[in-house]
C-alpha cells in the first residue's frame, strides 16, 4: 500500500497505520535481524523429547535450583552476615535480651518479623533438600540406565560436579544462621580440616581468619554460598542442558526407537505445556511443605557458643556419609617425625574422596572394560547390565550404612539401643553390607534375565490350566506380541574379552600388559556366563514357536 507524501495512512485493526506489522512481529524481526532468532527457533522449538517419568527427576532438580534462586534472593534482602554480638529485642520473647550474632539476630527477625519470612526460608531450605534428592535419584537413573555411555561421559562428569557443588552448597547455607545446631557442624568441619597432614592448619586459619571460630566465617561463607558455588553450579548446569540438547535425549527400547531417531513429543507446544505445568506441581509441592512439615527451627537451639555442643546434632541427609564414616572410624593417631596424624579423621575423608571419586571415573572404566566406541541413545535395562546394577547397589547400601553411621546416637537412643552396639554394626556392615547387596543384586538381575528369555520363548502365563486327553496338566502360554518380543531382545550383549594367542606365527612369545590381563578379567565378570543369560535366538524361537518340544 502506497500513500501519497502528504496523505495520512488510514489506520488498520488495533489503530496501527494498515499494512503495517503488528509490534510485537517488528520487535521480533528485529531481534532476527541481530540474533538468528527466526532460524534457531526453527531449528530447535520441534525438537522431539521422549515421555517416560523416569526423564521428570531432571526436571525436579532444575525447578527446584530456580526455586531455590528466587527465595534465596528474597531472603538476601534481611540477612546480615556478621558476627559481631549484638542483644536480641525481637519479635520472638523467649530469646529477648539474649546476646547473639548479628547472622542469627537477622535469621530471628526473618522468622518472626518479616511477612512470609518464615515460609520463604523453609520453601529455601526444602528446595535445597529437594534439589539435591533429585540429582541423587538422578544420577541413579542414568547409572542405572547406561546412560553416562559415549557420547555422554561429559555431562556425567557436569552432573556429579553439580551434586557436589550442591552438597557444599547446603553445608554453607545451614551453617549461615550462626545456630547452635550449624556451629557444630562447623566445628566437625574445622576439626576434619585440621586432620589434614602439613596443611591443615594453614587451610583452617585461611578459612576463618585465625583461630576457630574467629570472626570472619559467616561472611566468607555467605559469600560463597551465594556467588561462587551457585555461579558454578549455573554454568554446569547451562552446560548440562547444552550437552543434553545436542546428542539428543535416551530413550528406552521400544518400536520404532534406534540409536538414530528419538520417538516422542515436540518441545513446542507439547513438552513446554508439560514442562511449565509441571514447575509449578514442584513450586506447590515444596510450598506445601515449607508451610506443614517445620525444618530448622533454630529459635529452639538458640545461638552458637563455642563452649556448648547441641545434643543430637545431626547434619542434612546429605552429609551424613562424611559424618558417618568419621563417627564409625576408630580414634586412632599415630607421632610422625613430631606431629600428630589423626588417622580417625584422615582415613574417612580420603575413603569419602575416593567414593566420590570412583563414582566420576565409572563411566570411563567401563568404557575402557567394554572398549565400545559406539554412540548409545537407547537406555539398558538396568536387569540386562547385572553386574553394573549390583555395583550401583553396592555403593547404595554403603551410603545408607554410613547415613546410619552418621545418626548412631539418634538411632541408639530411639531404639533403645548401646550406641557401641550401633557404631560396631555400622563397621561391620561398611565392608560385609556391600557384598552381600552385590551377590544378590546380581542374582536378582540374572533370574529377571532368565524369566525374560522363559516369556520369548514360552510366552506370558495365562494362569489357565488345561487337562490334555492322556490326563497331564498343563498351563496355556500366551505369545507376546512383536512389541514385547522387540522390547525384551533389543538390547546388544558383549562377549567378554579375550587375551588372544601369546605366541606369534614365527613363536616369538608375546607380553601381555599387565593393564590388559586385568581388562579381560574385568570384562569376563562384567560380561562372562556368570554374568548375562544369553538372549534366545531366533531358531531357538522358530523352534518354539513351531510347536517342537513344548505344549
């Protein structure tokens, strides 16, 4: 449409000139021009995403880290990392006139002063319990599944960094109020810091400014709880969600499913409908939490005093392995060259180092066992994979074993039990407890093996008994159909690895690494006949399904 150079343009729909662009369609043409947005849009609002429940525990953990954000910045606006003494005249009676640090003062005045403080602090304190649940049962899942397989080692690596980022992250939040309670556990800290051959006491007046408790934690530990470790754990988890986005997600084997397709729904509308939906269940969730179910109340500890310890002390869930491993430790010191080293503490330490540590190195050593270079989009069943899935048990029960360990004086107490008995269990069961839950995890998943052979060969049990004309009974088997056959053979079984000949053609005697002996010895237990029930073959069925040798 033209107008002539003193014409007005008659206005269209909304009173915009006609034929001119809705605003919001110029403003986005706009950002097109400068950012690409109209092809990256194109290029990813389709994107297909797999439905299953399992892939909703990764979204908990991202809406609880942005819950988690947006109350722990509405609660930066009335803490005051100090401590520096000041007398308590607030709204909680019981406390007034007391002489406390400025840190719990202002955590005081949060929970009894400041309209919806007291809810917004436990929505934060939920959402960091919820969080770090998450990622835990996360994590499970991809170990479970196989899905830390190429090309997926890396975003491994960005979620075990997460929760421990996150781990920390909690420590240093609970620690902030300066509670009687989060004092003690900076002490077990300072104490475990201490251990550390050489430099440990560098390391502990680095962090507190001197002696223990000094006057300086509460703000360090303010500001790395709130800017450098949720700085990290941003990146990390831009970066995981990058990662995720690019190789594309798992899915589970099913019709139609290859390593080169995803089957499932757009992330435009459907999945985002879900997705948005799905934030505020979470959001309600912890909120119906936060204003039911209490979470540290410190007004009934009371404020932190270096000559006092609070009775019953126990860290969050999170922290317990690291506790229970030092409480279940012997007290043992030993004099090296003048200087005490306090195995009691040390040793658990480097014990819960190496635990984080082999649980980040597993993908690459199964890798390395395997020496499978393929790309894996389609998840295992964690009974197809026994010998990994007894391992992911195995570390299970040692965490559990250590949480109680962690807790011995709670559970002596509640069960009226000797507290000697409990933590003499706790030790016994850290080294006999993850054994015997290898065994009969492994046994579990080779008769889940057996049974899935038994229904693609034989069918599904009817539960019909039929009375055949020379008087034998049997049960009538139904046959699965082509989904369920797919589904229960689809998954590719290794053959262990082999040495090969040790003598070459012209009888020169080969050398054997010992880095390769060890490698087939793994792959034979990983992958051996004590290890995976060979999947039917196809005659075996033909055979079966023909009506040869069966009723």
């Amino acid at each position: 449409m033209s107008t002539a150079p003193n014409e007005t343009p008659r206005p269209g729909a909304a009173g915009r000139p006609r034929g001119a662009a809705p605003a919001g369609e110029r403003l986005a043409d706009w950002a097109d021009g400068r950012l690409g947005l109209y092809t990256l849009a194109k290029a990813n609002m389709r994107k297909i995403f797999p439905d299953h429940w399992s892939f909703m525990l990764g979204e908990i953990c991202l809406y609880s880290f942005l819950i988690i954000i947006l109350t722990g910045v509405y609660l930066t606006l009335f803490f005051h990392p100090a401590m520096n003494e000041v007398e308590y005249h607030g709204g909680y009676v019981p406390l007034q006139g007391q002489m406390m640090s400025e840190a719990f003062s202002s955590t005081l005045h949060i929970s009894f002063d400041v309209r919806g403080g007291l809810l917004v602090r436990q929505i934060h304190h939920w959402g960091a319990v919820v969080f770090i649940a998450g990622m835990f049962v996360h994590m499970m899942r991809v170990f479970f599944s196989g899905a830390f397989r190429k090309p997926r080692e890396l975003n491994w690596l960005f979620g075990f960094l997460l929760l421990v980022l996150g781990m920390f992250t909690g420590f240093t939040g609970y620690s902030l109020p300066d509670d009687l309670l989060s004092g003690t556990g900076v002490r077990f800290m300072e104490g475990a810091i201490l251990s550390v051959p050489i430099v440990g006491t560098y390391l502990s007046f680095f962090l507190f400014g001197g002696e223990f408790p000094g006057h300086e934690f509460v703000a360090r530990f303010y500001t790395i709880h709130i800017l450098l470790l949720p700085g990290l754990m941003l990146g990390l988890m831009v970066a995981h969600l990058i990662l995720v986005f690019y190789h594309k997600h798992t899915q589970f084997a099913g019709p139609g499913k290859t390593e080169k397709n995803v089957v499932g729904m757009p992330l435009l509308p459907v999945y985002m409908a879900k997705a948005g939906g799905f934030f505020f269940l979470v959001f309600g969730v912890l909120a119906a939490l936060a204003a039911i179910a209490q979470i540290n109340p410190i007004w009934a500890i009371g404020p932190y005093r270096p000559d006092q310890v609070s009775t019953g002390a126990q860290p969050d869930w999170y922290m317990g392995m690291a506790e229970g491993l030092i409480r279940a430790m012997p007290g043992w010191e030993i004099n090296f060259w003048g200087h005490t080293l306090v195995l009691g503490v040390f040793v658990p330490l480097v014990m819960f180092g190496l635990i984080l540590a082999a649980i980040a190195a597993y993908p690459f050593i199964e890798a390395w066992i395997t020496r499978d270079k393929r790309e894996h989009h389609i998840l295992d069943r964690p009974r197809n994979a026994a010998t990994r899935t007894a391992f992911g048990v195995a570390w299970l029960t040692v965490y559990f074993v250590m949480l109680i360990g962690g807790g011995n004086d709670i559970v002596a107490t509640h069960f009226h039990l000797s507290i000697n008995a409990v933590t003499w269990f706790v030790r016994i069961a850290y080294f006999v407890g993850p054994v015997i839950a290898f065994i009969v995890t492994k046994r579990i998943c080779l008769g889940l093996q057996r049974r899935d052979r038994d229904k693609v060969l034989h069918g599904r049990e009817t539960g019909i008994v039929k009375r055949l004309p020379h008087g034998e009974y049997i049960e009538v088997h139904e046959p699965l159909s082509q989904e369920q056959l797919h589904t229960l053979t689809s998954h590719k079984q290794y053959a262990p690895a082999e040495i090969g000949p040790t003598v070459d053609e012209n009888g020169v005697e080969r050398k054997v690494p010992a880095s390769e002996k060890l490698r087939v010895k793994l792959s034979h237990a990983y992958y051996g006949e004590e290890s995976q029930i060979p999947k039917p073959t196809v005659d075996e069925y033909k055979e079966i399904a023909s009506g040869h040798g069966h009723h």
